[in-house]
C-alpha cells in the first residue's frame, strides 16, 4: 500500500487529494511539524520535510511529483497521455513557481506567522503578485474550461488547486477573477477533494 509521510494539515494535503482522486489505497503515516521532524524523515525525505511517498521501494519527495506519480498510477484521464500529458506538467510547474511563491507571501504574511512577525507589506506584494498570476488563469479559463485542459478534470487541477486551498480557505479576495473563483469551487468540493479535506478540517 502506498505510504504518504505527512499530516493533512501540511502540504501532504495535497497528495492525500490526488490518492483520493486516482482511487488509491494508501496509508497516512502522521508526521507533523515540531523539533522532531528532521529525525523523523531520515531516511524518506533528504530535505528533512513532509510530505513523502513510498511506493514500494520508491520513495518521493516534492508533493507535486508525489502527485505527477499518483496521476501516472491512475492513467487517463486523471494523467492523460502526449501533449496533454505535457500540459499537466505545465501547470503544475506554474503552480510551484510562479503561483506557490505569490500565495505563500500573502499566507505567511497575513495568517501563518504570529501576528507581530507579520509584514503588511508582504502580504500587499504576495497579494498583488498572486492576483496579476491569477489573470493568466483567468483568460485560460474564459477561452476553455471548465478544467485547465478542457472537458476533463486533471492531475494540472488538483496540483495548482491544492496550491491555491490556503489563499481560498483564508479569504484571499478572488472576485477579479470569477472564473477562477468558480474552477476553484468545483475542484475544492469534488468528492476526493472532500475527503482529503475531511481529514485536514475535521
Ligand atoms: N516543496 C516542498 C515543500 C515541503 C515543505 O516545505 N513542507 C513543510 C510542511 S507543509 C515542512 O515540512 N516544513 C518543515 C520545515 O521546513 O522544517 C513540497 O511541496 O513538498
């Protein structure tokens, strides 16, 4: 059975969503933050972090090559084949780098730091910089939709929605751009969504 290193209230959120989604079995061995969390993912993770994967003798770090992995397992249309196959690694590259960095700014510096260690203007520049992102989102989704490839939902969907749960869950204001707002609705209550959230919210 697959293994996911984590607890759901990390990013092994992320990839506890994507085993529901390609209909895995898998086990959650909890692992949380604090003092102990290097010692703990010696031997699984080199970076000393959650989440990881073992898949047999593989082990995995990074959740969303954990979830690039998981998509493979499951096939189409969860991880299509040729040049779509290409777009989910488009996305879920866009994802890590140009909408993770933005969200995390505005997260850190509006809801996960201790209020006094938060900077205002970080959070205005995470913000700013999140919503010019989320209007390349945008015109994608006018000209397409209602997934990020079309007709089917992806592994591209859960990887950059599962980036994007943080900012939706804490009030992050997406009303410039409605059509992400309704994507992002329809992935975050997809049943395996719901129960990867289940197991993060209670
Ligand atoms: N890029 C990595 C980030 C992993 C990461 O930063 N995980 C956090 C929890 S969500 C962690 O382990 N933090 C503990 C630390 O940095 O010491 C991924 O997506 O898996």
């Amino acid at each position: 059975m697959l293994r996911i290193h984590g607890i759901a209230r990390s990013r092994a959120f992320r990839c506890i969503w994507a085993a529901e989604e390609a209909g895995l079995a898998y086990e959650v061995v909890p692992t949380g933050f604090g003092p102990g969390l290097k010692a703990a993912m010696a031997g699984i993770n080199p970076n000393g972090k959650i989440p990881a994967l073992e898949d047999g003798g593989l082990l995995l770090f990074e959740s969303l090559a954990i979830n690039l992995h998981l998509g493979a397992k499951a096939g189409p249309p969860l991880m299509p084949a040729g040049d779509d196959a290409s777009r989910v690694l488009q996305w879920t590259l866009w994802a890590a780098t140009e909408a993770e960095p933005a969200a995390m700014q505005w997260a850190y510096n509006t809801f996960i730091r201790p209020a006094d260690q938060r900077d205002p203007a970080q959070a205005a520049a995470g913000a700013e910089a999140l919503a010019a992102r989320l209007q390349v989102l945008e015109a994608h989704l006018a000209a397409g939709g209602p997934w990020l490839l079309g007709a089917a939902f992806t592994m591209a969907d859960c990887n950059l929605a599962s980036v994007l749960y943080g900012a939706a869950m804490n009030g992050f204001d997406f009303s410039p751009c409605p059509r992400v707002k309704a994507w992002l609705d329809a992935c975050l209550t997809r049943p395996a969504a719901l129960a990867a959230r289940k197991q993060r919210e209670g």
